[in-house]
C-alpha cells in the first residue's frame, strides 16, 4: 500500500502566536501591569510580556518584555511552564511560555502599561487578572 505525503508549507497553515511572560517576586511580591492601548484585555492586571518575535528567542523575548513595559531588567529568568490559553470570545488562542526571575533597575513603566504595582497573593487572589495570569500565579507562588 502506497501512503501519498502532502508537501508541508508552514506559511499556509495557521500558526498560534506565542508569548513569554515572567513571574517577577520582591519581598514576597509580586509585580504586575495594568494594560493599556492594547487590544486584549485593556485596562486588566497581567504579569509582564509579550509576543516572541521572528528570530528571537523565548529567554531573548521575555527579557526584553519586562524591559519594554517595566524599565526593569530581568535577572537570572528560568523556565517554568507553558500555558495553552484560549479565549473564545476574543477569537484568541495563545501558547504563553512562564519564567520566573529578579528584576534590578528603577521602574519605568511603557505606553502599554498604565500603572505597575507589586501585589501579594492575597491581594491577587481577589484580583481579576488578565488571559490566564491568575491560574498561572496559583500554580507557582505559594
């Protein structure tokens, strides 16, 4: 029996955008940012990040991430998780890759970002965070 293979082109397949975000803690807690002039989740908390560009990588990407919308730069980043997130309603689906890291610098938050603000995990308990930040958090901050 003869199995035909169809040639694959990945430029006429969709793809799934993929982002890096960082869990950034400083005594016991944690930093997040208030989106702004974006078109998901505008006005909601979120941890810092944002998509990987063509030819970057996933370390390279959340790295420049937190020093876009914070000002802070993002030490010691290690790979946590990926977190398949789909939103329906928004038409969206997004693989976010999770790291974990220390921020040095001074705050300097972007046009993306409207406030920034470290937050305990009590306090996040209660929020109403952003994608799936907020299942994410739970999962790795005890």
């Amino acid at each position: 029996m003869k199995i035909e293979h169809k040639e694959f082109n990945i430029l006429s397949n969709p793809t799934v955008p993929t982002t890096a975000i960082a869990i950034i803690i400083k005594d016991s807690k944690v930093l997040l940012t208030k989106r702004q002039n974006v078109n998901k989740e505008n006005g909601k908390w979120a941890l810092p990040g944002g998509y990987i560009d063509i030819g970057e990588t996933a370390l390279g990407a959340v790295v420049r991430e937190v020093k876009e919308e914070t000002g802070l730069d993002l030490r010691n980043p290690v790979f946590l998780d990926y977190c398949d997130e789909y939103f329906p309603k928004m038409k969206c689906h997004c693989i976010a890759l999770v790291f974990k890291g220390e921020a040095e610098g001074n705050d300097n938050k972007s046009e993306e970002v409207s406030e920034m603000q470290w937050f305990t995990i009590e306090q996040i308990k209660i929020m109403d965070l952003a994608f799936k930040h907020k299942e994410i958090l739970e999962k790795y901050i005890k």
